[in-house]
C-alpha cells in the first residue's frame, strides 16, 4: 500500500473526481472533498472532510492547509451556452489554485487536461470533425491552463491528457504515452483516469508532463452513437 497523504480534491463529486474520492479512501489516504455547492449532491465516503469552495472566488489556501497534494478534477460543462462561452474554470482557476496552494506550502499538483489539446488529430474524422469544433473553446482554456503551469517553476504538476472520457469500472489495463494517446485509441474511464492521478501523486511521477491515458473499448463504446451520445447529452 502507497504511503497514506492527506489529498485536496477539487470537483469530488464530478464524474473523475467521485472515483478519486472513492479510490484515494479505499488506498488508506484522507481526503479533503471540494464542492462549490455541496447541496443535492451526493455525500462522499465515510471519514471525507466534505469543503463547499468556489475555485473562482474563495480562499483555496484556507481549504489546502495540511494537506500533501492537490487533485483538481474540475471540468466543465458542454451545454450551449457553455460552448460558446465557457467560465474560466482552467485559466484563472488555476491561477487561483496555484496561489492556494502557495499559501498553504504545497507543491504537487495533479490537472485533468485533454489529449486533444496536444493533437486535434486524434479519433475518427467523424470525432473530429464534430467534436473538434463544438469543444474548440474548451480545449483552447485547457492549452492556457497547460501554458500557466509550464510556466509556473515552483509546484510539481502534472497534466492529465485522456483521450474522451466515459463510464466504466477501473480497469487499471489503460496505456499512458506522453501527451497524446495512441492514434488507434479514443476513450478513457473515468475511474482509470482517477486511479492515474493517485498513481502520479503516490510515486512521483510524470512531474511537469502531460501524460496521456487512453483504453481499447469495444465497438459498443467507441461507434459514432456512443461517443457522440457522451458528448453532447
């Protein structure tokens, strides 16, 4: 078993972040669990310290103190209005992690970013073609974001490139290249790219990189359907 750490996970309720939460208590470390709004959510596993903080507005130092690293499984949306104008959740947000975590005497950092920042050529015409433009916005944030922390000498980071995402048990059987997945592979779990960001946190590896992950999935899970049914439902 990894040494037990006290983990700040920002989006801990979100799709990456519930299997973080779960995973990182089940491996024997605390975690501090990050909600802008904890109300209607579902609660976290017994012993969590559940924190309601606004990555945006709210001192993230305060939330931070203690702990030995931060996970940020934020992400956004792909509703309309989100596309087309998506908040600043991976620039000015991690803006405001970093200045958090300096307050707080933390040096390692774990992002979800994307493959497709790296290399937009990736996946099927039909996913890209579709999906590259509807997410352009997003994924330029993410290259911003990316750029913010090449450029930022005193936190350890690491920057998460998964290909697209889907539900799914961890598998723990993915492939990790660096910074862009294989050009045959598509999608990544959830709970895989979860059991990454542990993994990156635990050893103390891929520091200032971006590791991509990505995992053969049948047909039923990779077709145009399923894939654009994720994406824009």
């Amino acid at each position: 078993m990894p040494e037990p750490k006290t983990l700040v996970i920002l989006g801990a309720a979100g799709a990456t972040g519930r299997h973080a939460v779960a995973q990182a208590v089940d491996r024997g470390h605390t975690v501090i669990a990050v909600e802008r709004d904890w109300t209607d959510l579902p609660e976290p596993p017994a012993g969590v310290r559940k924190v309601s903080a606004d990555v945006l507005r709210d001192d993230l130092g305060a939330v931070m103190q203690g702990a030995d690293a931060v996970i940020s499984a934020l992400g956004l949306g792909v509703s309309a209005k989100t596309l087309l104008s998506p908040p600043p959740l991976y620039t000015e947000g991690t803006l405001r992690i970093i200045s958090g975590m300096r307050a707080a005497g933390l040096i390692r950092l774990v992002v979800v970013s994307a493959s497709f920042v790296g290399d937009r050529n990736r996946g099927p015409v039909w996913f890209r073609n579709t999906t590259g433009v509807a997410l352009d916005r997003i994924f330029g944030q993410m290259a911003e974001m990316e750029r913010i922390l090449s450029a930022t000498e005193d936190i350890a980071w690491t920057a998460l490139r998964p290909g697209w995402l889907m539900e799914g048990p961890a598998t723990r059987d993915y492939v990790v290249t660096e910074d862009v997945i294989p050009e045959t592979l598509i999608r990544t779990r959830h709970a895989d790219l979860a059991d990454l960001a542990l993994v990156c946190v635990e050893e103390g590896n891929w520091i200032r990189q971006k590791p991509a992950i990505a995992r053969e999935e049948p047909a039923s899970a990779s077709g145009p359907g399923a894939v654009l049914r994720d994406v824009f439902e």
